[in-house]
C-alpha cells in the first residue's frame, strides 16, 4: 500500500517521478503529491484523489523542474484523505521534504516533544512528526547524521524517502519493515516502494534490509547502518521487463494476467520438473532444507487473503499425499494464538510481495522460536524472501491488478512440486498415482490455457447476473477454498456485491436460510471423489428456486439438469481442479465488475501489498 518513488538524475525530474508513481498505482491510494527542488527552495504540489488530479493540477500550475524530488501516493491511516493530511511533509521553514511508508506507533509522544519545542504541524498525519524530528537533530549536527537520529526515535515501520533544500544532489532513504528498493540507472537513481516503478529507466537494483539508511545520488548509492558504519551491496539484475508491466492491449491489467496463467505456471515448472524422466527437482538449498525434514516434521502454512486460500489447497494436497500434518492460518492471527513451534516445525510463508508485514512479522516470530522456515514468493530479494531458510520462487512476473490471479495459481502450483516431491521421497503414494499426478502436473499449463477458452460463455452466464447484489459461492474438499477463492476476487473488484464462500456442506447449517428465488449460487462441481454430494448441495439450493451456475467438468451431460448456468472446464485429476476452475471464476468476477462499471485493477479501499499490521 502507498506509492514512494525518489530520483536524483539529469532528466526532467517531474515527469519521471510521476510516470515512475503512475507505474505503482496498483497499490492502493486515495491522494498523491509531489516536492521538487528547483531554484524556488522545495516545491510542494497535493491532490485527493487519483495521480492525474495531480498531473492537471501541475499542468494547470507549472512547477519549474529540477533533477531531484520525491513523491507518494497515499492510503490513509493517521489522518483523513486530505490535501494536508497527503504526502509530502514538510519541517516548519519548508526545508525539508519528507514521504513515507508504515506506521510511527510513538507519533504523539514525539508530536507533543516536538510542539514544546516551537514546531508547528499542518497535518494530522504520523509522518510529518519525522520532517520536523530531523529539523530539530539538524540544528546541532549534518542532515546524515540528523536522519539517522531521528530514525533512531522511531518505533513501528517506515520506508521513507528525506529531499532536502541544502542538499541539492542527495536524497536519504532508510526502511524498516516497509519495503523500499534503490534503482540504480546510468548517471540517475531511484528510491521506489516496488520494482515496477523503475522498470522504465533500470533493471539494475539494491535491496535494502532493515534499519539501513541510504544516501543517494546520481552516480548511485551509499549504505550505512542506523550508527554510520559503512555497507557495500551490489546491485542485481531483475529478470521482469517493462513489457510485463504494461497492459498490452488489453482493457485492464487484471485481464491479461488471467490469460498470462498457462505461461506462469509453465515458468514455476520450469527446470524443477523434467517431463521426459519424471523427476522433480529444486535449486541446492531448497532441496537440501527438504530432504533434512524430520520424520515427525509438522507444516504451518502462514498467509493472508488469496495466498491463504492457496494455503488451504496445499493443506489438501500435503495431508493427502505425504501424510504431513498441517495447520493453515492467517498470519494476521498466527503471532496471537500461541501456536507450538520447534526444531520440528516448518512454518511454509506463502506471499506475492514478499512484503506482507504481518507475514513477515510471523516468520520471524516462527525463526525465534526455533521452526524452519520456507517461503513460497513472487518477488526476488524481498524482505520475506531474505529472511526464510529456504524459497520456491513462483516466477509470474509483476502482478499489477489489486485481485491476484496469476499469482495464486502460481503458488498452487509450487505447492502441488512440493507434494509431489515430498511423496516421493517419503514413499508415500503408490507409484502409479504419483506418476499420474506428475503427468497431470506436465500438463497443467495445457489445462489452464483450454480453459480461457470459456471466456466467452463466462461472459456471457456474467451478463445475466451482473445486476444481482448477493452471491453465494460452494465447493467441497479441494474445492471448498476455490468457492472462498471466487467469492473473494467478486466483492475485491466489485464493491456493489456482497459475495461469501462456503464449504458447501455448511450450506444446511445456516446460509441456507438466506435463499430466495433467483439468488444466484456458484458451485465450484468439476469431477471428484465429492461430486455426488455436491450435487445434492446444488439440489438444495434448487428446491428454494435459487439460481444455480455449476463450474463442471467436460463430459459430464448429467450436470446440464442441475444447472440454470453451466460452464465446463477440462477434466484432470481432482488434485489440481483448483488451479483450472480458477480461471472461470476469475473472468466471471472480472466481467461481473465490468457490467458493473467498476474500477477493476484499482478497487477503492485496498491495496496490493499490504505493509502495514
């Protein structure tokens, strides 16, 4: 959530730090802003509202450009969404310019310091307690050493990004707990809250680690730790381009990664899957981390939102087929239950950005309390990613739209490799089974892509429901977390619905009650071991004149009389029916919204990443 970006370079400084904020829109935000040094001192531009209230604004009101500034856009915490409440802040003599990502938990104590002091404050916000914390330390001391002071009274999470009139070729920036990377260009250089923000000028990046500060400048950027002392780091090379940031012809971004899926879970197969000779494999220090698991090893999956309910996928797959206990939680709860934690418990992290601050926050509880820890993530050199013993990449590229889509069919598919490597080297299934849920696995791509060919029919079984305001989506087993899953993605993107998902076994123990004629209930039915008592779900919700729309697999002729809707998907192993109906439940929410007017990849109130508890 929010927006950082930072520059020092030879280019128009306004138009690249607002096309570099506009590549991070996806975040989540509700007011953006903008400071830049010039030969006025710093100027200071707000707007409520989207980034092109902002743009208009400085195209009604030029600001003169300069080669250095910060700006952000803001989801509001401490603080209405307001032009003063919005970033940047600045210090009482507008010297300083300060954005910032997290959460100061000990803003007021520092704001009624600071106030007995003479500061004056014009916002209700947490942040601009930092503008003037600095002011006060740069009285007596450098700005360097008066930022990191500062920092040093901070409790909670930051990323933050410091422009300062006196310094006219630097820019500070320090992170904890909040993601913040360094983008290093030729003869420029970037502060930015995500990699898709410098996509556009640089591949080229640092990843900082907590509580380091970085002093950065055209030529690049210079690390020390929170007392000065020096650090080196070079920078790497992100794999992902421009092109995978942009929308591509397609009328928004959450489309094009529903029809990117065969293609990203054919990159998380890639080299850890040889069809030919059947064998599964890992990078060295993934598959050293398994193959050391205990015999007596429990898994604790850890996520939130869409990766929990892939968490609750490869709680089916884990169980079933390497007899592994697992417990799945939301890692908003996990830190508050008093789970029980040892040598011989690995607590699996699944997360896109790799930044989910209550993630990260339970893996690192996990490690002090002696757990293993892997992480399945999207992002290299993420802050989870950093901190785990082991990792499986998911390698999808960026995901822009707020609703993950490829992302968690991503995940599901790391987490169907690590059953099926587990299960072999455990001995746990019949050979037989295990080589047909590795050929199901080969062909699972080829699945995913037969099913984006429902696009059409899903569209239009959309149209018809487009206009109701209460939905109800059921599934069983495997297919219990697909009907949370689809529920999910249609109140995410269209906010006029109210959508829950349901094991539909616990449809008799109080939904039920609900049910009138014409309320549309989705059943996730494709062929299973559970088929037979789902359709006696969907034959419930017929006898009280519900609308019934049936996900079922091809070939099955005797759904058509229990559907009032029907769209089918290829049939594969039960094992992975979540990954291949989550294609027609994603274009149904994406098409639903669309009917609906709804701003589908930026819906209000939320946020791609959230790094904040």
């Amino acid at each position: 959530m929010c927006g950082i970006v930072g520059y020092v370079g030879k280019a128009p400084v306004v138009e690249t730090v607002l096309e570099a904020l506009r590549r991070l829109e996806y975040r989540g935000y509700d007011s953006a802003g903008i400071a830049v040094l010039n030969g006025r001192g710093i100027e200071v531009r707000k707007r409520v509202g989207k980034i092109e209230a902002l743009v208009e604004s400085i195209r009604r009101q030029p600001i003169r450009d300069g080669h250095i500034a910060v700006c952000h856009s803001r989801w509001a915490t401490h603080g209405e969404p307001t032009e003063a409440n919005a970033h940047p802040h600045t210090d009482c003599k507008q010297t300083l310019a300060v954005v910032h990502n997290g959460i100061v938990e000990n803003y007021a104590e520092l704001k009624s310091q600071l106030l007995a002091k003479g500061h004056r404050f014009r916002s209700q916000t947490d942040t601009e307690v930092i503008a003037h914390l600095v002011e006060e330390y740069a009285k007596r001391e450098p700005l360097d050493c008066a930022f990191r002071h500062a920092l040093k009274e901070l409790r909670g999470s930051y990323a933050v990004c410091l422009l300062s009139k006196h310094e006219p070729h630097r820019l500070f920036g320090a992170k904890n707990s909040s993601p913040l990377i360094v983008g290093v260009g030729k003869r420029e250089a970037f502060f930015a809250s995500d990699v898709p923000a410098i996509l556009g000028r640089t591949r080229r990046v640092v990843y900082l680690n907590d509580h380091e500060v970085v002093e950065l400048s055209a030529s690049g950027p210079r690390l020390t730790t929170l007392d000065g002392k020096r650090l080196h780091r070079k920078a790497t090379t992100v794999a992902w381009d421009v092109a995978a940031a942009r929308k591509e012809g397609y009328p928004h971004f959450m489309l094009k990664e529903i029809h990117e899926q065969p293609a990203t879970i054919e990159q998380t197969l890639f080299n850890r899957l040889d069809a030919g000779k059947r064998r599964l494999t890992f990078d060295r220090r993934t598959k050293q981390f398994l193959d050391r698991l205990s015999p007596n090893e429990k898994f604790i999956v850890i996520a939130c939102g869409t990766a929990y309910h892939a968490g609750l996928v490869g709680e089916y797959m884990l169980e079933e087929c390497t007899r592994i206990p697992v417990d799945v939680d939301l890692a908003s709860e996990f830190r508050y239950r008093g789970a029980q934690l040892g040598r011989d418990t690995t607590v699996i992290a699944i997360t896109q950005s790799g930044e989910t601050a209550d993630t990260l926050a339970s893996i690192q509880m996990a490690k002090a309390h002696g757990a293993k820890t892997l992480a399945i993530c999207n992002v290299m050199g993420s802050s989870i990613a950093r901190a785990v013993d082991a990792m499986l990449y998911t390698h999808a590229g960026p995901e822009i739209a707020v609703a993950s889509t490829k992302a968690y069919t991503s995940q599901i598919t790391a987490l169907a490799l690590l059953t099926l490597y587990l299960a072999k080297r455990r001995a746990c299934l019949p050979p037989a089974q295990w080589r047909r849920l590795f050929d199901g696995l080969a062909k699972l791509p080829e699945a995913v892509q037969r099913a984006l060919e429902t696009e059409r029919a899903v569209k239009a079984v959309a149209g018809e429901y487009a206009r109701a305001r209460n939905f109800y989506y059921l599934g069983r087993r495997y297919n219990y977390p697909s009907a949370l899953e689809g529920a999910l993605k249609l109140k995410e993107i269209c906010p006029v619905i109210h959508a829950e998902g349901y094991a539909a076994g616990e449809m008799k123990h109080g939904p039920i009650s609900l049910i009138r004629k014409g309320w549309p209930v989705m059943f996730v039915a494709p062929h299973s071991s559970v088929y037979e008592k789902v359709i006696s779900n969907i034959e419930e919700v017929r006898a009280r004149k519900g609308a019934c729309i049936v996900i079922a697999s091809e070939g099955d002729p005797a759904i058509k009389r229990h559907a009032d809707s029907l769209i089918t998907i290829p049939r594969t192993e039960e094992f992975f029916s979540p990954v291949v109906a989550a294609i027609p439940l994603q274009l149904f929410a994406y098409y639903v919204a669309d009917a609906n007017g709804c701003d589908i990849d930026q819906p209000p109130n939320l946020a791609k990443s959230v790094t904040v508890e």
